[in-house]
C-alpha cells in the first residue's frame, strides 16, 4: 500500500487534512494550530510531497522523518505533523479493520467522561450555562472563566481589588448555582500574573475547582511551578504545548496535576499517547485539549479508550454553528450522562461528508487581540 495523495482541507474555523492510498483508504486528520491555519496548511502540503509514494503504516519513521528533517519547528509545523499522524492512524486502523485504540493496546475503559464548554460575557449568562449543562446530564463544565468573555474590542481595565474580588465571587456564584453535582474546570486563559494567579488560586479554594487551568503564559516552566506550589488547586496546562519534551519538563518540576495535550498539536495520536504515559508514570491525569472539529475529538478518544490515567476530555458543542455534524459521519454523542461512547469502528471512527467543504466554508482568524485602557495588549 502506498500513499497517492495529500490534501489539506479548509472547513468553518479549522483546517483537516485527506491522505489517500492506492488502496481505496483514506484516511482524516486535523491540524491544531488555529491562529495559523495558513501556516500550518503549507507545512501539510510539503510533507505531502515526501509522503507520496511512502508506505502509510511506517506511521513512527514518518513522524521521526518529518520532525527532524529540519531545524525549525512550531505550532504550525507540529499542527501539520499532527494532522498527517491521525490520518495515518486512521488508515492503519482501515487497514486492519479495527480501531486505532485496539492498535494502542485496547481499551482500559468503554466511555469518556466529558466536559461542557459554556460561554457568556456577563455571569448571568454563564451561570445559566452550568445549570443548562447540569440539566442536560454534564457532570463538569469547563471553558469557565470567572472573567467572563467579554468583546476582544472592548479595552479592559479593574482595579486590582475588584479583579481579584469580582472573579473569586464570580466562581462561588458558579457553585452555588450547581451544587456539588457538577466539576467547575476554572479557565484563565494565562490572563494573570503569578502573584495574582496565587491570590486567586487561594481565594476560590474553598470551592473545589475541578482544576485550574492555565493560570500563567505557558512560557516559563518555573513560574508555573510556583503557582502551583503555592496553591491547593490542581494546576491543568499544555494546550500550547508543541511536543513531549515541554510536558517532560512541567512534569519534572510538579507544575501540573493534569496535562492538556492536543492531540492535533502534540504530534498527533504518536504524541499524544507518549504525553499520557510520561503523566502515568507520575500520577498525573490527562485531560485532552479539544476546541476543535469532530476530527480533533475522534483522535483524542483513542487516547481516552488507553491512557489508564486519562481524567476528563474536552467536548466543544457549547458553540457548535455552523454543526459540526455538517462536516463527518459517525461523531461521537453524549449518552446524556455526562460520557461519550467510544467508538468500535475502524480507524478514527470518521468519514468525511459528500459536501462537507461546500456546507462548512472557510472562515478565517483574523489577527486581533484586546488592549487595556491604557492602550497596551493584554491576554485574554
């Protein structure tokens, strides 16, 4: 068998990628480098003229090939790399008329647990949000943030007081609109420093926080290490994560109780499940970073079905315009109890939709970021 042909796929916000063989299988990937999809599309193609003509179940020598070839890395590189590695992945699996986790080793467990993102740009909204996914049968909530997700284009400024003050109301507000039925995944968005992350972390202890989640920029392994130090709050990060060896190092100095790896940034499902055993061998969950297509929430499954130390997985349908469901065939479904089944269907489990690319058009990030009022960029 060999590789005929690779193609990078533009649909909605995300970028998917076809690698087709002369054996009639097909197989789907996805790239998670969503600020630089036009980046990462390019990458796609030129791995694709080495991959052509190659074996597609030489899926480690390819991912080695493509990584090291050259000196330069990156979101965009790795998204690329990642995207290829599922849609080989998922041809294996084809191949082989099984699933890619019976490939991993089998299953260790039939369901993941799933959390609901919930969004809003004032507390009402959000609160509503927790007590609808409550309803609906979630038993944890993420995308939460206790800043609320206000307009990138409004400037942004508080007192250090009502910042601190308002957000750690805000996550009380969040529990005793739900009870103890429902985890609160308590997203920052790498919005504070490390003392206000430390101020926060202990201010909302009280409420059980499922975790804390990216705190701090992801930019020095040593700051994240100190907030976690200082805080009874599992820290959760890696979402910007490009390879194992950054996971090895936030592991090595305790800064995080559970890693986020995406899967279509990390260097796909090869990446992904050497993250989850790096985390096993301390002790510390995995939690699937996946804002992504069905494509990104399929490969992510594999991990689920294998990793024993897998915790929680992200599932993005608080946002879900135009449907996700326009785009593949067989996408996993809550069971309407908190839990995705995990699919038995060969390979990711997939297929592509006839018309998918003309009902999911492309719609492009365009660069923007919120400033505060004094007019210097802020993170959000």
């Amino acid at each position: 068998m060999k590789i005929t042909k690779v193609t990078p796929l533009m649909l909605d916000r995300y970028l998917l990628v076809q690698v087709e063989t002369d054996a009639g299988i097909t197989g789907l990937g996805e790239s998670g480098a969503w600020g630089f999809l036009e980046a990462s599309k390019s990458a796609i193609e030129k791995f694709g003229r080495y991959l052509v003509g190659e074996d597609p179940l030489r899926i480690e020598h390819h991912w080695q090939y493509m990584y090291r070839f050259s000196h330069f890395r990156g979101a965009a590189i790795m998204g690329a790399l990642s995207a290829i590695d599922i849609a080989l992945w998922d041809i294996m699996g084809k191949h082989f008329d099984t699933p890619v986790h019976q490939l991993l080793g089998g299953k260790v467990r039939d369901k993941a647990r799933v959390y609901y993102h919930v969004f809003g740009d004032t507390t009402e909204v959000l609160t509503e949000g927790i007590v609808d996914a409550k309803e609906r049968g979630f038993t944890a909530v993420g995308h939460l943030t206790p800043f609320l997700d206000e307009d990138r284009d409004v400037p942004y400024f508080k007192t250090h007081a009502d910042k601190i003050g308002d957000a750690i109301e805000t996550v009380r507000g969040y529990r005793e609109a739900v009870g103890t039925g429902v985890d609160l995944c308590i997203e920052i968005h790498r919005r504070m420093t490390p003392t206000e992350a430390v101020q926060l972390g202990l201010g909302i202890e009280e409420f059980h926080p499922y975790f804390f989640e990216d705190p701090v920029t992801p930019d020095n392994f040593d700051e994240m290490e100190y907030v976690a130090s200082k805080i009874n709050i599992p820290i959760a990060t890696g979402e910007r994560y490009s390879s194992i060896w950054e996971f090895e190092m936030a592991l090595s100095k305790n800064a995080v109780q559970y890693v986020r790896p995406d899967v279509c940034l990390v260097g796909g499902i090869s990446g992904g499940r050497k993250i989850a055993a790096l985390a096993e061998a301390r002790h510390v969950g995995v939690v699937p970073h996946n804002p992504l297509s069905p494509v990104s929430t399929a490969a992510c499954l594999q991990i689920a079905a294998t990793a024993p130390n897998f915790a929680l997985q992200e599932y993005p349908i608080g946002e879900d315009v135009p449907p996700k469901s326009n785009m593949v065939t067989g996408m996993a479904e809550h069971d309407g109890n908190g839990y995705l089944t995990i699919s038995d269907a060969p390979g990711i489990g997939l297929e592509l939709k006839p018309g998918a690319i003309e009902n999911c058009p492309e719609t492009p990030r365009e660069v923007i970021t919120r400033l505060h009022a004094d007019g210097s960029v802020i993170d959000q």
